[in-house]
C-alpha cells in the first residue's frame, strides 16, 4: 500500500502538462499570469456608462483610437446617457471618427441608449441591478440590439454592470487554440464554457462579485499576455506560458 502510494504521488508530480484536463491547465496558466503580471485592474474608464461606449466603440479597432473618440465626447460634454440621447445623429458620427465605422457605431449607441430608456427608465444603475440579480436574462436582452454579439455583451456585463460574465476574445482564443485546449474553431461558447469551468475547480463556491473580479482579472490578463507573445505570429521565446507547450512546440517557437 505504501508503496503504490508513492508511485502515485511520483506520477502526479511528472505528469506533463497534455495529460491534465484542459480546464485545470488553463487555470493554472492563469495564476501564471497573476504571477507574472499582477493585477491589472480593467476596464480603463470612469463611469459605466463611459464602459459601454467604450464597448462599442473598441469593436474592429485600436483602444487609443477609442480614447480619442471618447476624448471628443467628453470635451462636448456628452458622455452620458442624456448626452448620447440628445445630441443629433450626425454629429456623433463625426465625434467618434477616430473609432472607425462611425456609422453603425453612432446607430448602435443610439439604440443602447433607446434600449435603456425603454427597459430601464434610462438608468445605468437599474441595468446593473437587473444583471445582479438575473446576469443571463440581461445578456439575452442585449444580444439582439445592434452591433451586440456575445463578446460585446460580456463585456457590458462584466465590466460595466459587474456580473460575472467571461469574455472571449482574440487573444484567449489564440492561447486556447494553441495550447491545444480546445480546437481551432472552437465556437465562442465551447471557449466560455472550458474558462468558465477553470474557477468551477474551486472547493468552495464564490460569491458573484469575487467572480466576477477573477474574470475581470482572467480576460485582461490573456489580453496583455496575447499583446506581448501571442499574436498572430506566436513569439514562444520568453512566454511565460510556454511551459504548458508540447515539446514540440516548445522546439519550435516562432521568430
């Protein structure tokens, strides 16, 4: 008995990292991060509300363009829900230029901020409340207006109302696909389901706002590592997620 004991403790100890279940790898690349990083403490903005114009805004561009389309609406003193719903059409588009796709974006905030008139009496607060209490009832309310898809909608969720609500996007994609966790075309779903399954490891249950504080922490961590090694050339050398690479991979980073 105690002998095989100790072959079972040796073997958990050498086990590479291919034989554990995708779920528990993917959360201990996420303590690498915290590791390696720290905390990074997202989304970058004042208000909620500046969280969701943010959301829509950052769609199919760079975040310092976004900043200056942010930037203008702020120094005409419209970023805020009764800015957005007063000022004309037209003059948004040209407000938020730098963000590219002026036209459906400046059509997009309109029915968000429509949206939010009509269910919520235009308070930011009321939506937040709603997402506390029921967070998948909001997102499926969220989904239909335009230029929502899932990403979007979590991002509103987890960043600006607070409900634990796991992104994907490129990066973690890339991580995922990469690392052999899920394959190539996984749907946006399956990758929700194997992160969200990575904190379901815990031996206790969290309470919704420390969840939502490790998604917060899980999303913008895999951005900066994707950033930084995981783009769509793969830098591997100095990653520090390498470890979690085949052999082979490993052998064979990218230049």
């Amino acid at each position: 008995m105690v002998r095989t004991s100790r072959r079972r403790r040796t073997g958990t100890k050498s086990r590479p990292p291919g034989s554990r279940q995708p779920a528990a790898r993917l959360r201990a690349l996420y303590e690498q991060l915290v590791a390696t990083y720290g905390p990074q403490s997202w989304w970058p903005a004042e208000t909620a509300f500046e969280v969701v114009v943010g959301a829509f805004l950052t769609q199919n561009t760079a975040w310092k363009s976004v900043e200056r389309s942010i930037a203008n609406l702020e120094s005409h003193g419209i970023l805020s829900v009764e800015g957005l719903r007063e000022v004309a059409e037209d003059k948004l588009r040209e407000l938020i230029r730098p963000s590219g796709f002026m036209l459906r974006k400046a059509a997009a905030l309109k029915a968000f901020v429509a949206f939010l008139d009509a269910r919520y009496g235009g308070q930011i607060d009321a939506l937040r409340e709603a997402a506390r209490l029921s967070p998948g009832a909001v997102r499926e309310q969220l989904l239909p207006l335009p230029n929502v898809g899932p990403e979007t909608a979590d991002a509103i969720l987890l960043y600006a109302l607070g409900a634990p609500a796991m992104v994907v996007d490129t990066y973690l994609r890339r991580v995922v696909t990469r690392h052999g966790l899920a394959p190539e075309k996984a749907s946006y779903a399956t990758i929700q389901s194997l992160a969200e399954a990575a904190f379901a490891l815990d031996h206790h249950r969290e309470i919704a706002p420390e969840l939502a504080r490790h998604y917060n922490e899980f999303h913008a961590l895999f951005v900066q590592v994707g950033k930084d090694y995981c783009g769509p050339v793969a830098r591997c050398a100095g990653c520090p997620l390498r470890g979690d690479l085949p052999d082979s991979r490993s052998r064979h980073d990218s230049p």
